[in-house]
C-alpha cells in the first residue's frame, strides 16, 4: 500500500518563527489534504490542494502540492501559541467507482513556547 | 464548530458489553467513514459507506459492525470488544462526490473516546 513519509516528527519553535513541515510519497495522489488535531478533538482540515503545483494559502498558512504529485509541504508563518497541535497530511486517490481512500503521514507535533 | 455529529463522546464498556457509537450529518454528503486513531498515531480507516451501501471494509475483526440507515446517519455497533480496541473512534463524511474528478473533502466529527475495561 501506499506510505506517506512525514517530516519533521516534531518541532519546538518560539512564538513568532516560521515553521515548515513537508510529505513525501512513493506514489502518486490526486488530492493533498493538510488537518491539524487537538488533543481529544478530530482533525480539522486546514488546506485542500487539487492540481500539481497548485500553491494554496489559508490565512498564516500556505501549501503546496509537489509538481510530480509524490509530495507536498505546509509553512506556518509568524506562530501563535493556538498553532500548537498535531499536523496530519493526508494523500487522497480515487481508486475507481465512487471508493476515494485517504492515507495519513503519521504527523507533525508541533510546540510553541511563548 | 464540525457539522459532523457524534454521540457520545466518552464511552466505557465491559468485553462482553454491546455498545454503539453514533454518528450524524446533514451537509448532505453520500460517503461517510469510520476511523479508529490511537494515541499519537494517524487515523487508520475501517469502513466506507457510500450511498448508503458498504463499499470499503479494511479487514475490520467482526466484533466491530457498522450500519448505515440513511445518508445522514452512520452507527458502529460494539460487541465482544478488547482492551486493545480502546481508541478514539472518528466518523467523516465526504464532499465533491463525483465520480469523474478527483476533488472533495473529508471533513471529521469529534470523535468518541471509547475505554474497554
């Protein structure tokens, strides 16, 4: 099956920096998703992205996907202590009829000290 | 604030209890999922419903029976479980349901917390 290489495992930032986190894939996807977790609450979705190249902002956030459509990367700018979370990407495939599949990077834990 | 609903929140059960978790949306969406997520680790998807219908069964062990009784409800009934199935459980539903194009969303309720004692 299809595995989603996710980096940095976890970041330790001050308030204020810029943070990058990125997913590499050894297939393709037609969908890259970003989702940010709290603890106890289910994933947020943050970014969709649907062409390669596509670059995508949300606010203090930006994604891109990967123009070979095996990767793409998530920057934060100028952190607030609310980012604080985890960070899933998620590659998504129509894998025919009406049957999508989403796999998940194991994430990117993300702590912002004031 | 989701508009996925899911009840209850936290659930505690025995290994021979029967349980159920509940899951609600009215965004209209055909697809709806179950996920299982433990701690610190990324969903891993158990069933898809679409249109009503199951359509992806990921090798989930029987004890764990989902059940779809319209296109806003989704159920997952417990039964037998282990404490190795304690987890947050979490339904989604889907977006841009087309089947030509490769867009949509999931978007996730809360999830239910569910201990098995």
């Amino acid at each position: 099956g299809q595995q989603l290489n996710q980096s940095p495992q976890s970041m330790f930032i001050q308030e204020g920096e810029d943070v990058s986190m990125n997913c590499t894939s050894s297939s393709i996807f037609n969908t890259w998703l970003w989702y940010k977790q709290d603890p106890g609450e289910g994933p947020v979705l943050l970014i969709a992205l649907y062409k390669a190249g596509e670059l995508t902002s949300n606010g203090r956030l930006t994604a891109q996907f990967g123009i070979t459509r095996k990767d793409s990367f998530l920057n934060i700018s100028a952190s607030i202590p609310s980012d604080v979370g985890i960070y899933f990407c998620a590659g998504q495939l129509w894998s025919g009829g009406s049957n999508y599949k989403l796999t998940f990077g194991k994430g990117t834990l993300l702590t912002v000290n004031p | 604030d989701t508009e996925v609903t899911q009840t209850p929140k936290h659930l505690v059960m025995g290994m021979t209890n029967k349980k159920s978790l509940k899951c609600e949306q009215h965004m209209g969406h055909r697809a709806m999922y179950w996920y299982k997520q433990k701690a610190k680790k990324p969903p891993e998807l158990m069933f898809v419903y679409s249109y009503e219908k199951l359509s992806i069964n990921e090798s989930v062990p029987s004890r764990f029976s989902p059940e779809c009784p319209n296109s806003s409800l989704l159920n997952l009934h417990l039964h037998a479980l282990q404490p190795e199935d304690s987890a947050l459980y979490l339904c989604a539903s889907r977006t841009g349901w087309a089947t030509n194009h490769h867009t949509g969303e999931l978007f996730f309720g809360e999830g239910s917390r569910l201990t098995v004692l």
